[in-house]
C-alpha cells in the first residue's frame, strides 16, 4: 500500500521491453519505492498452517447430586512461511533476490478436574458449588533463516543452499505455564433471590519469583422482582430483575521471561581485525512485577413487558484496574543496553492506575408479530470514560520512541488524561511565508526570535476513545423469507491521520506521490515548513463513523 501511494503516477507500469517501471525514477524522490504492481504479482508470501485441537471429557456420578469432571485437550500449530523478494526488485529484492524462510510450531495442553454438587432444598430452590484445578502449558518453537544471491528466481525460498549469502538460523524455544484452583458456589431461592460467590488462584510461570500468584474473588446477587407476589398478579410484566456485582480479575499481560534476568546474544567486535564474536548482554529484570488487576462493580436491571414484546437492560458498572502492565523507557543511567521489549533500555513495569466508568442500554421491541410478519427492533447504546489515576511517583509516562503504534503516533499516560492520548504540539496556523505555527509553551526562542518547538511544548491534542457506541438491529420476516441488518458507529473518538502527515510533507527533497491535499495544507513548500512539519494536532482527525449496514436474507 505505501508503493501505491508514493509511486509517481506519471510513471507506466512496465517499459516497452516488458520489465517492470521504476516507479520513483528521479533523484528528488527521497525515498526508494518499489513498483507496487510488481510487489504485488512477483512477490511471494506464503503461510501455510497445518492445526490439530482435540479434547476429552471423562464424567463420573460420585453420589447423589455430585459428579467429577476430568478434562483433557490439545492445540497444535505449524506454520511455514515462505518470502522471497526476487532480483527485479531494486529495494527488497537489493537486485541479488532476497529469501526467509520461517518454522513456527506451537503446542498447547490443558488439563482440568472439577467436581460439581446439586441439592435441591425445595422446588425452585437449590444450591449449586464447584471446585477444581486447571494447568495449562504453552511451548512455542521458531527457526527463521534467510538468504541472499540467487542466481535464478525459479527457486524462491525452495532451495535456500543456492544462495550466494546464508544468514544463521534464529532459533528460539518459549514456554510458559499457568496453574490454577477454583471454587464457586450459587444459591438460588424460590426462584426469586439469586446469590453466587467465587474465588479463585493463579499462578503464571510469566512473573518472577516474588509475584507468580494472584488472587481474584467475586460476589454477585440477583432479585427477579416480577416473580414477588405483590407483581405475580401483572400480566403486562413479564420481567423485572435487578443485579450487582463486584469481582476481581487478574491479567498476566506480558510474554514469557519479561520479568526475568536474560543474557541475549548479541555479535560484538573483539578488537582491530578480529572481526565480529557472539557475547552476552544483559536485561533489566523486574522479580517484583505484579499481576494487573481490575476490579469492577455491576449494577443492572433487566424489565420485559407484555410477553417480552418490549425489552429493556441497563448496566453502570466502574472499573478499576491497578498495577497497570506498560513497556516503559530506562534512562540512560541504567546503564542496561539489551531491553526486553522492542528496543534497548526498555523494562515492563506496573506503571499505574487507571479507571472506566460506563453504562450500556439495550432496547428491543418486536413492532409487528404475526403469522406471516414479524419486524424486531434492537437498539444498543453505550458510554466509556476512561481515566489515567495514578502512575509512578505521578509522573508521565511517555510512549516508546518511535510511536506507540504502527501509525507512529506519540502518546502519553498522564494523571487525569485518557489512557494513551495523543501528545504533540498544538497546530495554530501558517505564517506569512506558509510555515506552521504551533503554540509555544516554555517560550523558547532561536536567534532570529523564532518560534522553538519541542518536546516541551506538547500536550494533550485528542483522545482515542469514543464517548458514544451506538447501534441498531432490525429483522424483517415475511413468512419464510427473512432479511436482517446490523447498524453500528461511534462518536466523540480522535484518530492520526498518519497517511495525511506521511504523504503531505512540503519538503522539496522528498517530492515523492503526494496527496492532493498537499497544495491546500502548504500553499507555499519549503524547507522552513517541512521542518515544522510535526505530527500534530493538525492531523488529528475526528474518528466518528456510522458504516453501511451489515445485510443477511435467509429463505
């Protein structure tokens, strides 16, 4: 997709001896961009997955009202990838035909035992309990190699010994493990009064030594009201129930040996002339990491009319979850160069609080019902705030350089903001010579008295969640002949533009495909305003959207 949008489009797909254009063909283009119908008919990239799952239960009556269930199930996974970027490809291809080749098997199990108890105490009330144990195990196995100089393309990634260069294997192993005891118990009376209570413990082989386990209990509690006697009598209700909840919930949200004290091998030079030798360099471990953990209380209320022709359910809850799990940067005083995420002096830390306060709406109404016609009506509505608490010392946390996502976008966890929004400076116009101004919050000047724009100067400039998701449900049916949609937006949601920044930057040095646009945002290019062309407020789009509908027919 990026050859398609910067490939100059002045520029034929093939030459007249039948070879492939180059599609970025002048010295002012700035960067290499590979004929994008080349790319997309020369190229091969293949996954090929081969999966086997599987599953036994053994069920056993121990006594009246009380059976064990033991069981046993097994996924497994193998994925070949084949990606070979051949000679007529001047950037992927380096002209020489580029190959990797990639192995990837993965093996998951899971045992569980369980026992289940049932006494009815009357009609309409019982007690219902559970109790049991589960261990999960996870390995994951890769080989990737790659390889470069072909004389041929014929071969592909098939032959990897026909290659002229021959990169060493990468081979890696990844296991980890989760153990858990479980316990629930439901009580139900007359059918009226509805109570549960549940606790469990887990254990991830992904903490250290300090933190492995966690515990997550959870109450609950139902009235159905409709069924009190002072309502039996309402033949317009057909439900009235109000419910609330509060429980806990762990999330071991990091890959294996994270928080663990790793040697990874790196190639580092021994000295003039002897050339490069595999050593070791050391992560940053974190033996003190906790589980992520949120906690949230439910208040609802299901209310039916008329044989449930109209329907209504309200849910508010509040979520809090502590010991937030995040990627965050060392400082260069660590002293750590190997890192555990994507980059160097990198650490996985509970990095703060952060709390979502919401509710949801749920309509329905079957409108017509008869015979031959039915028309159902389901309408749904919900609001979410998420907000940042509490983080370290109340510091900020500031997203990994380079972007917190594929977009390149900047962000931040700051107190009192959503999580993760948008950071930059604040877009105010373009000056008399069409260069941005953007707003100055620490006064830096340069020389000249210009404008200094920093790291300083950014600030909160939109938010990546909706305050409103909506959506509707109608289903038409006449006799056999059903048609069904789904309608669902949100509103109040910011997003990056980030093909808008990439694809209209007025330097005259990158006069790659631009988006017409371009000509509007910068009236006048020049290098003064290609250096003050930052990922800004200015492209931070309103995210709000209602699509088409979804439309189903059945006969």
């Amino acid at each position: 997709i990026g050859s398609v949008l910067r490939s100059v489009t002045t520029v034929g797909i093939k030459n007249p001896d039948g070879t492939y254009t180059d599609t970025s063909p002048f010295s002012f283009n700035g960067i290499d961009v590979e004929n994008p119908v080349a790319v997309a008919l020369e190229v091969l990239d293949r996954n090929t997955t081969t999966r086997i799952q599987g599953g036994l239960d053994f069920k056993a009556e121990l006594a009246r009202g009380l059976t064990n269930t033991t069981r046993v199930s097994g996924d497994f996974y193998h994925i070949r990838r084949d990606l070979y970027f051949p000679r007529i490809l001047p950037s992927m291809g380096n002209g020489i035909g580029v190959a990797e080749l990639g192995e990837y098997d993965k093996t998951s199990a899971l045992v569980e035992d369980y026992l289940e108890y049932r006494y009815n105490f009357a009609p309409n009330t019982y007690l219902e309990a559970i109790a049991g144990a589960s261990y999960q195990k996870e390995r994951l196995n890769t080989v990737d190699i790659s390889a470069s100089g072909f004389g041929t393309d014929d071969l592909k990634s098939y032959n990897l010994s026909a290659a002229n260069s021959v990169s060493k294997p990468v081979t890696d192993i990844v296991e980890s493990t989760l153990l858990s005891a479980f316990g629930r118990v439901r009580f139900n009376l007359r059918n009226r009064y509805l109570f549960a209570v549940s606790l469990r413990r887990d254990g991830a082989s992904v903490f250290a030594e300090n933190n492995k386990y966690g515990v997550f209990p959870s109450v609950s509690a139902g009235w159905r009201v409709s069924e009190e006697a002072f309502l039996k009598n309402a033949e317009w209700l057909s439900n009235l129930k109000l419910r609330a909840s509060w429980g806990k919930a762990g999330n071991p949200a990091i890959r294996p040996y994270q928080s663990l004290y790793l040697g990874r091998t790196v190639n580092t030079a021994q000295g003039a002339g002897t050339g490069l030798a595999v050593g070791l360099s050391p992560t940053f471990p974190n033996p003190d990491l906790k589980w992520e953990t949120t906690t949230q209380t439910n208040f609802g209320v299901d209310f039916g009319l008329l044989n449930e022709r109209y329907r209504l359910t309200f849910d508010y809850y509040i979520k809090k979850t502590t010991d937030l799990l995040a990627l965050v940067q060392l400082p260069p005083s660590a002293g750590v160069s190997a890192g555990i995420g994507t980059g160097p002096d990198q650490i996985i830390d509970n990095v703060g609080e952060v709390e979502n306060k919401g509710w949801e709406l749920t309509l329905g109404a079957n409108v017509v019902n008869s015979s031959d016609w039915s028309v159902n009506v389901d309408v749904n509505l919900s609001a979410n705030r998420n907000k940042v608490t509490k983080t370290k010392s109340n510091k900020d946390i500031p997203a990994i350089s380079g972007g917190n996502d594929a977009s390149g976008s900047n962000s931040i966890i700051r107190v009192g903001q959503p999580l993760s929004a948008f950071f930059g400076p604040q877009f105010l116009g373009l000056d008399k010579d069409g260069v941005p101004i953007h707003e100055n919050l620490n006064g830096d000047k340069d020389t000249q008295g210009r404008d200094v724009i920093n790291a300083l100067d950014n600030q909160i400039i939109g938010s990546p969640y909706p305050d409103l998701y909506y959506g509707i449900n109608p289903t038409v049916r006449y006799k056999r002949f059903t048609l069904s949609s789904i309608w669902a937006g949100v509103s109040g949601a910011t997003i990056n533009n980030a093909g808008l920044f990439d694809l209209t930057n007025p330097s005259p040095a990158n006069q790659y495909n631009k988006m017409k646009v371009a000509s509007e945002l910068y009236p006048r290019p020049s290098q003064a305003a290609a250096n003050g062309h930052l990922r800004s407020s200015r492209f931070m789009e309103d995210a709000s959207f209602f699509p088409p509908a979804q439309c189903a027919a059945r006969l």
